[in-house]
C-alpha cells in the first residue's frame, strides 16, 4: 500500500517533467510523428481485424437470442450499435492497445533506461522524459478516438457482412435498427473515454519503462506491470467517466 | 579542473562514496582504479550530476556544479562529453544521428555544417563509411569509437570514461586507451576514466587514484602504483599469479 502511493507520487512528478515545453519544436514534431506512425497507424490492422469480428459476433448472438415474435429484428442492428459504441470501440480497444502499445513502450523506454541511453540524454542536459514520452501521450490520444470511429464503423460493417451471409435479419431490418434512436452524444462520449485510456495507456506504461531497473529481466517485468495497471485504470476510468457523461 | 570535495553517497544503507576530495586537471587522463562495485561508477555519475550527492562539493573549474538546479547544469553539461561503459548508443538511431544528436538539440547549426562536425569527429575516430549504420551492426570496439565521436561533437572540456576497454580485447583496448589520450592532450581536455585494466594504468594513467569500498585510499602518478605500500592498492594490482611473478622478479 505504502509503496503503491510512493509510486503514485513518482508518476505524477514523471508527468510534471513530461507535460514542459519541449527544447526544440522541429525535434518535437519529429518525433510526433514518429511515434503516431509507431502506436497509432500500427494499431489500425488489428484493430480492424477484431472490430469486424466482433460487430459480426455481436449481430448473430443478438439475432439468436431474439426470440419472441414481438421483438421487431430491426433489434438486432440497435443492440449492435449500441454495444459497439458504448463499450466495446472504447474500453475493449484500449484494453487490447494496453497490451499492444502498452508493452511495446515500455520495453522500449526500459531497455533505454538499462542500457544507459536515458543517462545518456539526462548527461547532455536533454529533458529524456519530455524528449521521449511526451511525443507517446501527445499521439495517442490525439489520434487514438479516430481508431475507436475507425472501429465502430469497421464492426457495424462486420455485422453487415454476417447478415449477408447467413440471412439471420434482412440488410434493410439491420439499416433500420442502426437509425432507431441514435444519439451523436454516444459517438462523442466515446471518443471521450479513447482519448483518457490512451493518455493512462503511454503515461504508465511510459513509467514503468523510465524507471525500469535491473537488466533485461527488469524490463520484461516491468512491461507485465505496465499492462496490468493500464488495465486497471482503464477500468476505473471506464466507471468515473461513464457516471460523469451518461448520468 | 574539477574539483571534489568531501563527497557522500548512500542508496539507503549501502555507503558507496565515502569522503571524496580529489584534483582533476586539463590536458591529464585521470584513472579511477578499483574492484567492481567499489563505486567508480558511482563516483563518475555522481560528478555529471546523473547521481545527487548527499553531501559535498563538485566545482567544474569557477562554477559549484553540486549547487545547480537541471536548467542551470545544462551550460556545463554542454562541455562535457561521456563514453558510457556499454557506449549507450541510441539504438533507433544510425551512427551519424547518434554523433548529431547533441548538435541538433544544443546548435544552430546548419544541416551541411552539423554533416562536416559529425564526419569530422567520425573522422578523428577512425571511422569511415559508417554514417549511415546502426549501432547494432558496429562490433564493440566500433561502437566506443562512436561514443567517443559522440562525446566530443560540442568540443568539450571535460571528458568522463566508464570502463573504456569494457568488452574488448587487448588490442583493441589499448587502441580506444591512446585515442582518448591523444584527445584529451590534443584538445586539453579535463578527462577522468573508469578502469578495473591495469594495461591502462601503464599505458595513458597520468593520475591515478585508488578507490576501496567507497574510499580514496591512495593518489598517486603511474610509476608509484607498482611500489606503494598501500595494502589494499597492492592486492588489486598484484591480483594476478603473473603480476605477482612481475613483481617478484623487481624484487
Ligand atoms: N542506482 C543504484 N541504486 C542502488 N545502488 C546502486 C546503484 N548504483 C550502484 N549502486 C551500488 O553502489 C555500489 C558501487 O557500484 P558501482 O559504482 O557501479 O561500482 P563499480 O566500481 O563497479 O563501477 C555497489 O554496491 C552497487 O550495488
Ligand atoms: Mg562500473
């Protein structure tokens, strides 16, 4: 418990030295962009991937459990639409990215931290902390709510493809459902919630590679740390978050 | 010069630097001698600022270093230049982004000017056609050679060496060993190294100081070393069966 607070202090003082005017914009912006290509563009094929599976999965497990007659099918698109973007194109996403992007950080970070490119920096007199996880925040979760749009449409799209194949509704039931009651406020409150994880998804994961000690080991441990409390503070924001917007 | 006076460190209860006063001057390599985890890294971190001390002074020439805050350090961080023991290259970058990397955060230089400095320093290393390699496609003795480049790229007056020779093999260390010397007298440089090498001590050691569980114990030039009568000195130089047969046969 103790050592939890301890490390809770060391984060929000990381973020202090994070979240300062970087030295050079021109090297800022470099690495900006490098690191959009490395934790966001990357993320798009699997993501792709999942979000088609599951908007399909979703579609037939709803159209399956339909079964009374007074149930309208056009149910089907509604509940799709609804699962996909309030929980799913958010939380499940970024729990995926917290391990996909999460470890990749962190065991970038920590290998630098072992083997002394991060002293390196720090002897130069070069902000390290600001130089390398700033680019990280400032990417994902600027860009990161476009991959939850991304994967929304992509397993709306997936439950599309499913129903023609197999026939469970008709295109135009699915068409209908996806119109009833649809509220922007969602899409919106999404977005939100995208833009929180990825910030919790590269700031811990990001510290748990700056202080990374203890040889290559450390940093396998210290990449298995950072998903786990990204995770979980995922979790806790999905609950403070959704309270906040929905109430 | 660099200046240490009465310098303390601790991480927690290990007392690793234990009262450290010691000279370092231009234009002299300066050797730290000691057994692994005797604290030489420590020292040498401790005098860049990558370790706080707990106590004491650290002058760079007028300006108390120990005394700075990180804004303030940078000024005297721009003269100094550090080989790591491992080289510490940034893996995600190519050799001449490595030997560029300070010129591009603390310069205005240009790109063709920031191009000539870095093949100037390559140059002054040794090392052609390397420019656009990965330090993970350099064998261990190239990679020193670019964290040498790398070190000297703002010209600076002070040079700090952790275990140059670390990973090599004797005549490879021995080239690495007179490159920093012929720098450091070309250019004057303050330079202390880190070294556990005897082969070092004899061959660029101007200074050399002695260091024991935390404690200077002896100071002295690279004649002196083979004759003093510091115990603990003597059991570390002397540690091998042929060292020990040397010294027998000088009686
Ligand atoms: N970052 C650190 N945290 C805690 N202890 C350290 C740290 N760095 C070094 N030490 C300890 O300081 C002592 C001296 O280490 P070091 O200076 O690396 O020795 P060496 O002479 O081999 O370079 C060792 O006991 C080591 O365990
Ligand atoms: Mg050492």
């Amino acid at each position: 418990m103790k050592k939890s607070l301890e490390q809770l202090g060391q984060y929000f003082l990381l973020m202090k030295i994070v979240f300062t005017r970087p030295d050079k914009g021109r090297i800022f912006r470099k690495q900006f962009f490098i690191d959009t290509e490395k934790l966001v563009l990357n993320s798009i094929p699997i993501i792709a991937v999942i979000s088609v599976f599951i908007g399909a999965v979703i579609v037939i497990q709803t159209a399956y459990n339909i079964e009374s007659p007074l149930i309208p099918k056009m149910y089907v698109g509604y509940m799709a639409r609804e699962s996909l973007v309030l929980e799913f194109c958010s939380t499940m996403v970024a729990l995926i990215l917290a391990g996909k992007v999460g470890s990749n950080i962190s065991s970038e970070i920590g290998s630098m931290r072992i083997s002394e490119q991060i002293d390196a920096m720090e002897m130069m007199g070069i902000n390290s902390a600001n130089y390398l996880i700033l680019p990280k925040i400032a990417s994902a979760t600027i860009f990161n709510p476009l991959l939850m749009l991304m994967s929304f449409i992509l397993g709306l799209l997936g439950g599309a493809m499913i129903i023609s194949l197999t026939g469970v509704i008709t295109l135009s039931q699915y068409s209908e459902g996806l119109q009833y009651a649809f509220r922007m406020y969602y899409i919106f409150y999404s977005m939100i919630k995208m833009a929180v994880f990825s910030f919790i998804i590269t700031s811990i994961s990001s510290y748990y590679g700056y202080y990374a000690d203890g040889g290559s080991l450390g940093v396998g441990r210290s990449s298995t740390k950072a998903i786990v409390a990204s995770s979980v503070a995922i979790l806790l924001a999905n609950l403070v978050i959704t309270q906040l917007m929905l109430n | 010069m660099i200046q240490v006076k009465n310098l303390e460190k601790h991480f927690g209860d290990n007392h690793v630097l234990k009262n450290i006063s010691i000279k370092y001057r231009p234009g002299e390599c300066s050797l730290i001698i000691g057994a692994s985890g005797s604290g030489k890294t420590v020292l040498l971190k401790s005098l860049v600022g990558l370790h706080e001390p707990d106590s004491g002074e650290i002058w760079y020439d007028k300006v108390k270093f120990s005394s700075l805050s990180f804004n303030e350090k940078k000024n005297i961080r721009k003269e100094i230049g550090m080989l790591f023991q491992g080289s510490a290259l940034f893996d995600f970058a190519t050799v001449e982004e490595n030997v560029r990397f300070p010129m591009d955060f603390f310069t205005e230089w240009s790109e063709s000017e920031k191009l000539e400095r870095v093949n100037f320093c390559l140059n002054r290393v040794n090392l052609k056609n390397v420019n656009k390699l990965m330090p993970n496609e350099l064998s261990g003795g190239m990679q020193k050679r670019v964290g040498i480049a790398r070190a000297i790229a703002l010209n600076p007056k002070y040079l700090f060496c952790d275990e140059p020779n670390s990973g090599l093999d004797p005549q490879t260390s021995i080239l690495i060993d007179q490159l920093i010397s012929e720098i450091t007298k070309e250019y004057n440089i303050t330079t202390v190294i880190n070294t556990h090498d005897m082969n070092s001590v004899m061959e660029i050691g101007d200074r050399v100081g002695f260091i024991h569980k935390g404690e200077l114990l002896w100071e002295g030039d690279k004649e002196n070393v083979l004759t003093s009568d510091c115990e603990e000195l003597n059991s570390f130089v002397f540690a091998s069966r042929m060292a020990k047969k040397v010294k027998e046969m000088m009686g």
